[in-house]
C-alpha cells in the first residue's frame, strides 16, 4: 500500500477515511503533498491523522502546510448538498484504502454512494482515485486455502459490525470503478482488490 502512495499521491490530495495516518506520515509519502484534505466522519481520527503527519517530519523537511480537516458521511446519496459539494472535482489524487469493507452493506452495490462520492472529488483532466479494500467473500470461496481462523475472524468481525464485506467480490468491484471511471488499474493481491483509476466519467462530478 505504501508503493501504491508512492505512485500515486499528489500535491493536492484528499484521504477518505484517514485511520491512523500511517501511511500518509510514511517518509517518501508525505513530502509529496504540500495541501491536503482529510475526510473522515471522526473528529478525534482527523486531529490524530493531522499531528502524524506533521510530527512525521524531520526540522530540516519541508511540512506539509495546509491541512484541512472535514468531518463528513462518505455515504451521504452523492445528489444531497453536504460539505462535499464544493470539493468536486477539487483534487489531483484521491486516497479511500481499506475503507470500503468497513462500511455496511449486503455487498459493494450497497456501497454505491460511497464510490460515487469519491469519484466525484477527482479532478477530471489529470487527477486519480487510488485504493485498496478486503474483499470478504473471495476469502469464503476460497475458504480451504484461507484457513479457519481467517474465516473465524471475517465471520466475527462482520457479525460485530466492525466489517461488512462478506458479499464483497472482485467482480462488482471491478464493474463499479470501470462503470465510474474511464481508465482502471485493478489487481488481486491476496484477498484485497487494490487500485489505480482515472478520468471520471462526467456524471460523477456534476
């Protein structure tokens, strides 16, 4: 996930769903973006994403300097105003990596305004939506080769409301970038679905 950073972050970026910084504060990740916005629907994951990311910074290494912060449902049906709106088409790079698979749904097409929004921040000329997410039910058709403490703990954490990616397949994931997007990068690694995707398709940026 930190090459796919690497590759791919922008000196205007915007991360949904920040977690703990980690890889936005990574040396060779950060440097790279001198205005970034972070989304997240926790105030307290926002404050701790945004003092990683400064800390991550040696005296002599020129800090990121204009960091917002906005609390937002990514879920939101992507047509109702919110915060978002006025952030469309806003940005060079767009980062949601293991965000999906958290969000509840019987699979990905329950996702849809989650994608929808997301694509809609993707500046249309030169900018890209990259991530990465646990798809859940590849691990169940692929069950022996998983093992049981694997399935054990998907089992458990969708049954706790910590995931909701038993449905999730490779398949829908891949027709709903390439129904948004006109170029995709998608590959398996593992049991995640990881990816590159560019130049929206106009109605996800009206």
């Amino acid at each position: 996930i930190r090459s796919l950073y690497e590759a791919n972050i922008s000196e205007n970026h915007c991360e949904i769903a920040v977690g703990t910084g980690l890889f936005l504060s990574s040396r060779g990740v950060s440097n790279h973006s001198t205005k970034m916005t972070l989304i997240d629907l926790n105030a307290n994951s926002l404050n701790s994403c945004e003092d990683r990311i400064q800390r991550s910074h040696s005296p002599d290494t020129e800090a990121v300097t204009d960091i917002s912060m906005i609390v937002a449902d990514i879920t939101i049906a992507p047509e109702e105003e919110s915060v978002l709106t006025p952030l469309k088409g806003k940005f060079h790079s767009v980062a949601a990596n293991f965000l999906f698979h958290c969000l509840r749904g019987s699979n990905l097409n329950d996702k849809f305004n989650a994608f929808q929004n997301c694509a809609s921040l993707v500046d249309p000329e030169d900018g890209v939506f990259f991530g990465s997410t646990i798809l859940g039910r590849e691990i169940m058709k692929d069950s022996k080769n998983a093992g049981k403490t694997t399935l054990h703990v998907m089992e458990k954490f969708n049954d706790w409301g910590v995931f909701g990616n038993i449905g999730d397949t490779y398949e829908d994931l891949e027709r709903i970038l390439r129904g948004m997007f006109r170029d995709v990068e998608l590959k398996r690694v593992g049991y995640c679905g990881v990816w590159r995707a560019s130049r929206p398709r106009k109605q996800n940026i009206t």
